[in-house]
C-alpha cells in the first residue's frame, strides 16, 4: 500500500504537471497569436493607411517648421530677378514689334517717351527683394501653411485602403482585452505575460520528467521484488498515458518569422516599422492532425487519419496491451490480439518516427527562414530594414520525446519479466497458436 500511495503521489504530481503545462501552454500560444495579428504586416508595412499617417505627419512637420534661412532666400531673390528681368525684356520686345494700326503706334509711341528699359531694371533689385520680404511674413508663411495643409488633407482623402477600419476594431478588441491604452503598453504587456509563462512552461516539463524518474528510480530499487512488478509496471504504463497525452496536446513546434525594424528617411526624417510579423504558426501534434484534416485535400485527410492512427490511436493501443499482458487472466493475457499489441506492435508504432520528423521539419524550416530573412535585411542609407528568427521547438516537443524513451524502456521491462516461455514473442499465425 505504501508503494501504490508513493507512486499515486508522483502519479497526481505527473498529472497536475501535464495539465498546468497543457493549460499555459494553450495560453501563450493564443497570446503570440494575438501579437501576431495586432503587429501583422498586413497592417503595417502592406498598409496604404499606415504610409500615409507617417507620410502625412512627416511632411505635416516640415510645413510647420519651415522657413527659408538667409542663403535661401538670397536664391530665391535671384531667382524672383531673374524673371522680373525676363518678363521686362518680353514686354519691351513686344511693344517695339512694327506696328501697323494707328492705336498700336500710339503706344509705342508713348512707353519709348516716358517709360525708360534702364530704369525698370533698376527697379527690379528693390521688387524682388520687397516681395521675398512679404512672402517671409508671419501672415504670408500662415496662408501658405494652410494651403499645403489642405493639399495635403486631399491627398491623404484620396490616398486609402480598407485596413484601417478593420485595424481600429482589431487594436480597440485586443487592448480591451489586456487592459492597455495604447500599442507600447501592449507590447510591454505581452512582454512581460510570455517572459513569465516560457520560464514556468519549461519547470511544468521538468517537474513531469522528475516524476517519470523517480518512477524509474523506484522500479530500480524494487527490481527484485517480483512480487511488486505488476504493480510498478502498471503504474508506470499510467505514467506513460499522462506524458502522451500532455506530449500530443501541448505545443510541440513553433514558427516565427519577423522584420524587427524598418527604417526609411523621408526629409533627413525617420519613418520606423518595428515587430512586423511575416508569419506565425504554433502546433501540436493534435493540432497539426486537425489541421490535416480539416484541409479539402484527400491526400491531406489521409496523411491526418495515418498520424492518427499511427501516432496517437496505436500507441495508446499499445499501453493497453501492455497493461492487459500484466494484470489480465492468463487467458485473456495470452490472446492473440493482446501479446500482438503487447509485443509485435511496435514496428507500426510510428511515435519515434515523429520525434525525428519534427526534428528535421524545423532544421529544415528553420534553414529556409533564416536563408529567406537575410535576403530582406538591407543598409542602404535611406533604407535599413533588420529580420528575425524566433522559431523554435517547444517544451511539448520535450515531453513527447519523454514519452518516446520511457515507452521503449517499457518495452524492455516488459520483456524481462515475462515468463521465460512467454520471451519469444508470438505470431499471428497457426503454427504458434498454444493448444
């Protein structure tokens, strides 16, 4: 009894572990994502709306702060001159063409006795820089502000997409529901929510891997107690049930991919895009088979039932075999279907397949994001934009790997206290059927 209550706590610790990391493993996952969604590209870099509220603010600065300093406004006087200068010339070439009716003679007449060409040139210097003078006026500089405001106000009127709408609704919902103000508030508030929830994710996996251990341990010290090994060995097959479950539920693989920053000068001014998510996308192993299929694909709902069957159903199968090989009436233990689960089944057991097919999905994933994410990183000079990686494998990938090697030393334990007649696993077929 005190070796049932000993592993029946570690048991409830190994469960209440699985469940807590099951519980804010869904939690952080539902928090990427909705940081995914508020900081997505698509209403960031790919909006229209976004460009020009930057723009506008941008170009809104330099409407208000300007004013033309002295070497500026010497070139625009002699800029002013020179036209005044030009449209003399042009007035005065005009009126001394040959005239032929009365009237056109009379005026030609008139401006050669009493206008002088010398003198309005002369007058130009005085003109130009009393009309320089008038546009640097605090009432000139006002009007002009107006007038490239509104020009402004038009264009941005003209110059729309439809993510704005659906942004607002977005960032209002998500803000409500982390009780923040605004989108550094959120940012800090998802922050802080993750740092807390990575650390106690990975204390839930250890704390249900030092339960299995010390399970472990304890089958050790009493391996010579024959008397006590169905005992440890179903409590152990219980062990195991818990690490697949919370193995196959928790998130095992995480995909991140993201333009950190993105800086463009526009006016020696700075337009900054930070946290953009390109993509992001957190499974599980039941996740990913209900993602399967739920795709339209036949091919996809036949890879989803194979992982399925293989990954979850058999293994389960598997335990229970295992389980009724043990504990079960020498008849029912000795059936055919039974010592086939127990012994022969583990060919199609596919579980360590999958250890090595996440594996080698996120080495490959990974590589191509990395190699993807370097093409976008550029400098140059007014563009300067900086990529991150963030995938990575999860504590669920930890625990299921657990499950993987704690099944097989099962299988071995398995094997070792079977009866010596019982070592050489049976076929499905007539010849080895007991009569």
């Amino acid at each position: 009894m005190l070796l049932i209550a000993g592993l029946g706590i570690l048991l409830c610790g190994e469960s209440y572990f699985g469940y807590r990391l099951h519980t804010i493993s869904a939690e952080q996952e539902q928090i990427k994502e909705d940081y995914s969604v508020v900081n997505s590209i698509t209403f960031g870099i790919f909006s229209v709306d976004q460009w020009r509220e930057k723009i506008s603010a941008v170009v809104g600065q330099q409407v208000n702060g300007f004013s033309m300093t002295a070497k500026q406004k010497a070139a625009l006087q002699a800029q002013v001159t020179d036209q005044l200068n030009g449209l003399i010339n042009k007035t005065v070439a005009q009126i001394n063409k040959p005239q032929k009716s009365l009237g056109g003679k009379l005026k030609k007449l008139a401006f050669n006795s009493f206008v002088d060409e010398d003198e309005l040139h002369a007058l130009v210097p005085v003109f130009s820089k009393t009309i320089i003078t008038k546009i640097n006026s605090p009432a000139s500089k006002r009007r002009l502000k107006r007038i490239a405001n509104s020009k402004m106000d038009q264009l941005e009127d003209q110059t729309y997409d439809k993510t704005e709408i659906a942004k607002n609704a977005m960032t209002r919902q998500m803000f409500a529901k982390y009780q923040v103000s605004n989108a550094s508030a959120f940012d800090q508030s998802v922050k802080n929510k993750l740092r807390a929830i990575n650390n106690l994710t990975y204390h839930y996996a250890y704390a249900m891997m030092a339960c299995v251990l010390c399970a472990l341990v304890l089958w050790f010290i009493l391996r010579k107690k024959t008397g006590l090994q169905t005992t440890l060995f179903i409590m152990s097959l219980l062990f195991a049930l818990v690490l697949l479950a919370s193995g196959i539920t928790t998130t095992i693989i995480e995909v991140d991919a993201r333009i950190q920053t993105l800086n463009f000068k526009l006016f020696d001014e700075n337009i900054a895009f930070t946290n953009q998510v390109l993509f992001f996308q957190s499974k599980s192993i039941l996740g990913i088979i209900e993602t399967l299929m739920k795709q339209p694909k036949p091919d996809s709902i036949l890879v989803g039932a194979l992982l399925m069957l293989f990954v979850i159903a058999l293994p389960v199968l598997r335990l229970l075999g295992k389980g009724l090989h043990v504990w079960g009436s020498d008849r029912f233990a000795e059936s055919k279907v039974v010592r086939y689960l127990a012994f022969e089944s583990g060919k199609w057991d596919m579980s360590d397949v999958m250890v090595v097919g996440v594996a080698m999905t996120y080495i490959g994933l990974n590589g191509i994001l990395k190699s993807q994410l370097s093409n976008l990183n550029m400098d140059t000079g007014p563009l300067k934009t900086v990529t991150e990686n963030n995938s990575s494998l999860q504590p669920g990938y930890l625990i299921f790997v657990g499950y993987v090697i704690f099944a097989m030393v099962l299988s071995y334990i398995l094997k070792r206290i079977a009866k010596p007649e019982e070592k050489k696993p049976q076929v499905l077929d007539e010849e080895n059927v007991p009569t």
